[in-house]
C-alpha cells in the first residue's frame, strides 16, 4: 500500500482519558479524543439488566463509582445507571448518545463485551453500521453472529494479550482457524503475538491487525 496507508494509526483505548480529571468511557473521554487528533475511538459495551447497551468497561460497577457499587452492570436497569455517580463527577452514557454525538465524526470501534450484546447493538446501527464504524469482541461467537445478522459491518476478533488457555495460547500464536470462522477482517492483538509471517499470511487472505 501507499506510506499513508501504512503508518500507525493512534485510536484512543476508551476515550482520551486520564487527565484533567476526564473518566475512561464517557462523553468527555471521546470529546477530548477527537480535540487530541486521535485517529479513532474505542469503546467498550455492556447491556444493562434491561438489554440497553451502555458504554462501560468493567463487568462490576466497583472499580468507577464513587460508591464503590459491588453490583455487576447486567443486574442493573439502565434507569438506575445513568444516575449512577463515577469518579471524577462522571455519568455512564448510552451507546445510542454516543453514536448520536460520535458517528461520522470519528471513527469507531466498539467493542462487545457479551454475546448477548450483539443484537441490541446492532439495532442501533444501520445495515452498513454508518460512517466508520467496527465491532470487535474477544468471543468468536459474537463476531460470527454479528457477521450473520449484519455482515456489512467490518468485524475484528480480539485475542487476548495474556492466554489463559492453551486453546488460547494456539488461538492467539496462529489466529487463521478463528479468524475464517468469525469472518472477521481484522485481528487484535498483542505486539508479542505480531509476528511478520503470521501478519503477511493474514494479509493475502484480506485480514489486517
């Protein structure tokens, strides 16, 4: 490809956060991403107790909020999390409000975090997904079901940085098997795992990392 096609890109791992008092995952976090020229955004998704997506890391909601709330988020309604208060004066945002402000704007990735999160995202895409927009998950599962119900919307499969498996530790050495059963076109995954012969052989078959 051109030099301009092959320079790293820098996408802001749950917003640009970390300073000034801005919280990971929030409205603030991806404003000030977009201000820092970041060339994209990731964001991570939950579905609350009541199947609304909510952008949120963590799967309990100790970790953000002020309260140290020892609840899990999908026993939560989501009601009751957007008035939940997180550090820094904070408040979770919906995935539809962060597609409303976002979309178009910048580019997207949006990570999954459950398998039954995948329709309820979905929904609130077009067929296309829109302007710049990528889901990603660590579950085979839910990249192959979102290629299922949508498969205009690029899809990449994440293995993870620190197998806990040997499965794993194959999955993340030579991706080629999960890779063809997600139909995912892009791979993430740890610089450690980033070998040249695995990235040219991904490359012939379409797949970038």
């Amino acid at each position: 490809g051109t030099i301009k096609e092959m320079m790293m890109k820098l996408w802001a791992h749950r917003g640009s956060h970390g300073h000034d008092g801005i919280l990971e995952n929030t409205i603030a976090a991806f404003e000030r991403a977009v201000l820092d020229g970041a060339d994209g955004i990731e964001l991570d998704v939950h579905l609350s107790a009541d199947g609304i997506p909510m952008v949120f890391h963590d799967e309990s909601l100790e970790r953000l909020t002020v309260l140290n709330d020892p609840r899990k988020i999908d026993h939560v309604d989501a009601d009751e999390l957007l008035g939940l208060d997180l550090i820094g004066g904070s408040r979770m945002p919906l995935l539809a409000d962060v597609l409303r402000v976002f979309r178009g704007r910048i580019p997207l990735n949006i990570e999954i975090k459950d398998d039954d999160g995948v329709d309820a995202v979905l929904e609130l895409l077009e067929d296309d997904g829109g302007p710049n927009v990528l889901l990603s998950s660590f579950s085979a599962g839910a990249i192959q079901h979102a290629f299922q119900r949508a498969p205009g919307i690029p899809r990449a499969w994440i293995s993870g940085d620190l197998p806990t498996s040997p499965l794993e530790e194959a999955d993340s050495k030579w991706p080629f098997s999960r890779l063809a059963q997600t139909q995912a076109q892009r791979w993430h995954t740890s610089a450690h795992f980033c070998k040249p012969m695995t990235i040219g052989l991904l490359a012939n078959r379409g797949i970038t990392t």
